[in-house]
C-alpha cells in the first residue's frame, strides 16, 4: 500500500430505538443475539466468532480513488443491569489487517422503561486509524481530514439507520407487535 501516513478519524454517536414492550421482553431478545445479529445485520457479511463474538463485512467505501471494504470483530456482551456493551474483538484471522486499517468500537446500549415500551439509548465511540496511500498526501491535510471525518460520519450513520430499522422490524415482528414509524436518525 506505500508509505502514506496514519492518519485517524474519531467520532461519537449516539441515538435511540423504541421498542413496544416492556424492558424484560426486550432484554430477553437482546440475550439472544445468536438469532438476530446475523439476519439484522444483512446484507453485511457476517461470521459468528466464539459465542459472543462476529466479524462483520461493512461494504466498499472510499475517497479520492482510495477504496477499502472494511472488516470489523465485535463482541457482544452481556448485559449488566439493562446496560448491554459492544466492543472491538482481536480476531486473529485478520493478519496484516492492522497495516492498512485499526477500529477501536465502543458501543453501550441502555434499556430505559417508558411506560408500557421500552427506549433503546446507544452511544458509540468510534475510532478508525488509516494508513492512506502516500499519493493522499499531496492533498491539503484539512480536506483530507474533513473528507475522512465525513466519510466516517456517513458509513456509521448509513450502517446504524439499517440495522436500528432492521432489529425493530425483527423484534415487533417475532413478538407479534406493530413496529413503530421509522424516525430520522439524532446525528
């Protein structure tokens, strides 16, 4: 890939996914990730690692004719307390990954009662470590980061209305509820 710099893009996220059940009908889903990650997270490739763990296969993306189809390990642990944790997995069969690209995902979900529903709050830090291709650095350090910063923001926020949508849509369906209206996403 050359000798580009490593340059880092960092962000922080958080929304909300309403669930029309009380929060142990709701917990009870979550807990069983192993039945829902997978269908939820599609068209994304997904492969189970361990019992808590999946290695996700985000898609193609790219700017200035640098293209990456990034791979991510995530843990899904279990909850304490209504809090539910999501973090970045060594996954060794990912050899020479951490030349090119590093992701450093920390996700919190909080089940919060809201009367007879449930409100879903996540937040998430994210962190993404580039080594861009030297030919990057002839670009002015500003549009190369302002570029990143916004390419980061669009992949979290195109993967995260997918998955939110599609995890409540799983959730009222397999529960025989009516699924609430799909909203915006805060960020």
């Amino acid at each position: 890939m050359g000798d580009g710099a490593l340059r880092t893009y960092s962000s922080r996220f958080a929304d909300v996914m309403e669930m029309r059940a009380p929060v142990a009908q709701v917990s009870e889903y979550l807990d069983a990730h192993q039945g829902w990650f997978g269908r939820c997270a599609a068209p994304m490739q997904v492969m189970p690692l361990g019992c808590n763990g999946y290695r996700l296969t985000l898609g193609r993306f790219g700017n200035f004719g640098f293209e990456l189809e990034p791979t991510i390990a995530l843990e899904l642990l279990p909850q304490q307390q209504s809090v539910y944790r999501i973090e970045t997995l060594d996954d060794p069969s990912s050899d020479g990954v951490a030349e090119v690209y590093a992701v450093d995902f920390q996700a919190s979900l909080q089940l919060r009662p809201e009367q007879e529903h449930t409100l879903v709050q996540w937040d998430l830090d994210l962190a993404v470590a580039i080594r861009l291709p030297a030919f990057i650095g002839v670009l002015p350090e500003s549009l190369v980061q302002s570029s990143g910063d916004h390419l980061l923001r669009q992949i979290v926020r195109q993967v995260s209305r997918r998955l939110t949508w599609k995890v409540q849509e799983d959730f009222h369906a397999h529960a025989g509820l009516s699924c609430p209206p799909r909203r915006r996403a805060l960020f």
